[in-house]
C-alpha cells in the first residue's frame, strides 16, 4: 500500500461540520430529510456529541473555557432528571445514554443527574439477567448496545466498582465463542443473520475489553474470523468500504485490536488491513459531501472517522494527515 493523503476527505468532514453547527456546541445530526420526514433537523443528543467525537478525533476540540462550558451544558441539558438517562427516537436509550457520557467525557465533565433507572444493573445478578436477556442470535448487533452501553454508562459516571467490572468480563468470558473469537457461545452459527452482524455486535464488547484492559478469550479465532469475512463472506463485501457507518470501524477495530494480543497471522492481517485501507479511502474520495445522505449523517459520518482513526494507527506511515487521527475510544468506551 502506497502512503495515501487524507487531507481532502478531511476538509469534507470539516465542511460538513460547519454545515450541521447551529451554535456553540449545537449541532443537528441531518440537515435534510428523508423521504419519510422522520428527522429531526434541530440540535440533538447524537448531532452535538457526534460534533464532539469528530472534532477530538480530526484534532479540532474546542479549547476556550466558555466554549467548553457551553458544550457541556447543552450535553446535559438533554438529560432527564427523573430518570437519568438521555433518550431520543433512532436507539435504545442505554445506546443514547452512554454515548452521551462518552461525550461528555472528552470535556473532563460529568452527567448532570444519577442513571437512576440504570443503577438496578448495579446488582450483578440484574446484570446477568440483562445479557442473558439480549437476542444474541437474530439481533446481536443492535443488542449489544445494551450489552455494552451498560457498562459504559455504569463505569463512566462511577456507579460501580472493580468488582463489578470483574464480574461483567468473568461473564463474557466464559460467555466467549472458541469457535469465532465473537460472543455469545454458540449463537453465531445457530443465529439466522449473517456473520458481520455478530462481528458487528462483538465490537461493542470488545472496546469495553480494551477501554479496561483485559485480554480477549480467543484473539486468533478472531483475526480467522475477520480475514474469513473480508476474503470469504460476499454479504460482508458488499457492505464493506461502501458506504458511511459504523461497519467499517467495527471489522477494522476488530483485527487491528486482537492483532495487538498475539502474533498469529501478523503479515496476513496487515495486508488485509492495507487492503480494506485503500477501499475505504478509494470510496471516501469519490464521495460529494453536499449531496451524499450518509455525509448528512453526523452520527454515521463520525463511525467513518473512527475507522480512519484506526486505520492510522494500525499502518503507520501509510494514511498522512495534518494532525495525526485520535481515537476517542483510546480515551474512553463507547462509540
């Protein structure tokens, strides 16, 4: 893989920021609708903190103390101080919950009220209950934004412990698929969605592995899993470096992050690596970002420059930009 220069994705991302501020740290998720009008084209909880998660990564935070104190307060704002948790009509409030503390984070600042509908998980037999409960075999990708939103939303304001912790990762653990490296045991192969949609799942649950630095079960089988997808797996192919969403981050965050605990197939999964590099950014650069419905979408476009991000880091020297990319989920869970 040659050295590809970013910059001009970078500048797109940048415009599309601009198009979708309505204030200091007010930012609306879409700027026009869809065909079925269901957007809302205000100032949301996903359009400023998605705003928030791009402009860390491309290294544009804001700096200035009234600026930041802006930020946070419209964060907080969208919480309910009844029940803690932040809700809006596209995800699961546990998704919107704790991606709204992961945003909150990046100021140095906190939720406004307890989670206190979300504080009965503290409990570890309810949290077992909760993924017992999770469709891990039609539904393991919308899923596990329960799954792992909760301990983000839990770890993130400090309602739980180590102990806690370590019971939510011994579950996992044993909860762990020998065969694929992804969880939940036995629900890949019994699930009736394809295999991504359970990578896509797994994800989530690793970036909580990571964030707390804790070993995966069975890195190998999921570095087989992920080259198996990109080289093997149509269904994957089809999607993947096609369009602006989260499914890029997931497959890349996957490898690239069990890569880190083992040496197996280390020449294989840089090479795929590079490969799924120079597709996404082949597609990035032929995108018009005053047109394209998934530039629109600050919440999709953001899951794009998570995978940018760690494209970066996982070649280095291959993806130049003006400032090195920053992967929020090196500072914290949840994306």
């Amino acid at each position: 893989m040659r050295q590809r220069d970013i910059g001009g994705i970078i500048d797109n991302i940048k415009y599309v920021l601009k198009t979708h501020n309505q204030g200091i740290g007010q930012y609306a998720r879409w700027i026009w609708q869809d065909e079925e009008k269901r957007r809302s084209l205000l100032p949301s909880e996903y359009g400023c903190a998605d705003a928030a998660n791009i402009l860390y990564t491309i290294g544009e935070f804001p700096k200035d103390a009234e600026e930041r104190s802006a930020w946070v307060q419209t964060l907080q704002n969208f919480q309910n101080p009844k029940t803690g948790l932040f809700q809006e009509p596209t995800h699961h409030f546990i998704h919107t919950t704790a991606h709204c503390a992961a945003a909150l984070e990046l100021f140095d600042a906190d939720c406004k009220y307890p989670m206190h509908d979300l504080l009965q998980y503290t409990d570890i037999q309810a949290l077992y209950g909760l993924l017992d409960g999770l469709d891990w075999k039609h539904d393991p990708w919308s899923q596990s934004h329960r799954g792992a939103g909760i301990y983000a939303a839990l770890v993130l304001t400090n309602a739980v412990d180590g102990k806690w912790q370590d019971s939510y990762f011994a579950w996992l653990r044993r909860e762990a698929d020998p065969e694929t490296g992804l969880w939940r045991l036995g629900c890949v192969k019994e699930g009736s969605v394809p295999v991504w949609h359970h990578m896509a799942g797994s994800f989530h649950y690793l970036f909580n592995h990571e964030y707390a630095k804790q070993p995966l079960p069975f890195p190998e089988k999921m570095i087989d899993t992920m080259l198996w997808l990109l080289y093997v797996d149509e269904t994957f192919r089809e999607v993947a470096a096609q369009r602006i969403s989260f499914i890029d981050v997931d497959w890349i965050y996957c490898l690239s992050r069990a890569m880190r605990q083992t040496g197996y197939r280390r020449d294989d999964g840089k090479q795929a690596l590079e490969t799924y590099a120079d597709r996404l950014i082949d597609f990035l650069e032929t995108v018009d970002p005053q047109t394209h419905d998934g530039f629109n979408d600050l919440h999709g476009l953001f899951g794009t420059v998570c995978a940018l991000a760690e494209l970066q880091q996982a070649l280095p020297g291959k993806i130049k930009t003006e400032r090195p990319l920053k992967l929020v989920l090196d500072r914290r869970p949840f994306i």
